[in-house]
C-alpha cells in the first residue's frame, strides 16, 4: 500500500495548522527577553505528546481527553528584565488578528498596566480555536490552541505542554474568618 495518501493527510494537517496561526515577529520579542517559552505542538507531534499524560479522572486524564482533537498548540511567552521591550503597537498587532466576523472577544480585562484577552473562534455551535493573550509590565504570553476545545475546559491544560497556569475568573483576597461568637 502506498504512502502517498498519509504523507497528504499530514502535509494538509500541517497546511491548515500553519494557515490559522498567529503572525508575528517573535525573534524581535524573544531577542529582547532574558527568558522564553517557545511551544510549538501540531498534528502527531501533539498526540505523540499527549501520550504522556496518564489516563484516568484527574487533571492530567482531562488534558489527555482536552488534547485528543486538537489540531495544534502554541505558546510564545517573553520575560523581560525591565519594562517597555515590548510596545502597546505589538499587542496591537496580535490582537489585530483576532476581530470579527471569525474571531469573538469573549473577555478583555484592562488594567491600569496589565490587560488579558480570550478570543474564540466558532464555526457554528464547534470551537475551531482559542487565543489568550496577557500583557503585564515584564510579560508577555501568548496561547493559540487549533482545534474543538470547551473554553470552560482551558484551565485544565494550564501547566501542561507549555501552556501556563492560568486563574480563570476575578483575583480575590480571601476572607478572613469570622471571629469566634461569644457564649451569652
């Protein structure tokens, strides 16, 4: 039996992966920054990897079953030793790829001197990808996964395959506990 038919399938696999990424001059980022992450996940190289991930009902099961459709993930992450090595006009620039009708903002937390996006892109009621992109003074990551994910299901990956552990939700301080009641 010839191969020619599943070197096509991987050749297009790869094909449709490389379309839908982020374009960007990462070089530039990552010559400035004193520590990268670099992941680069598509086709068989992201099942071969999932494949080290145990089976079962805890976090890394979930990862496992999360990765299993997944046509590719890609995480570029920059840590700069002072601030401004990166612009507004490069965050500008990501974000730009991600407006509509193909993407949707789905959360745009701006702060004073920090600010993180989650854009999601739907083909009917199907997740065809997710981006994350989450700016701070020293830092700068991004997250592309291709491929059906439930965006509720995100966290699960966090920590694993380069992707960074991320609070889903509004930061909060824990409560103090209530003082002890006296008895009358």
């Amino acid at each position: 039996m010839s191969k020619l038919p599943y070197l096509f399938i991987l050749t297009a696999c790869f094909a449709f992966a490389q379309d839908q990424r982020l374009q960007f001059d990462w070089g530039a980022l990552a010559a400035k920054a004193t520590e990268k992450v670099d992941v680069n996940l598509e086709g068989p190289v992201l099942q071969m990897a999932s494949k080290f991930l145990t089976e079962g009902k805890g976090d890394e099961g979930k990862a496992k079953r999360l990765v299993q459709g997944l046509k590719g993930i890609f995480v570029k992450s920059f840590t700069f030793d002072k601030e401004g090595q990166y612009t507004a006009a490069d965050v500008a620039a990501i974000r730009s790829q991600l407006r509509a009708p193909d993407w949707s903002n789905i959360v745009d937390v701006q702060e004073k001197r920090e600010s993180t996006g989650i854009f999601l892109k739907m083909k009917g009621d199907q997740t065809e990808g997710i981006v994350v992109v989450a700016a701070e003074p020293k830092e700068l990551t991004v997250v592309q996964i291709i491929g059906p994910i439930d965006p509720s299901m995100l966290s699960e990956l966090g920590g694993k395959f380069g992707i960074p552990k991320m609070e889903m939700g509004p930061k909060h301080t824990p409560k103090k506990p209530a003082p002890p009641k006296k008895d009358d």
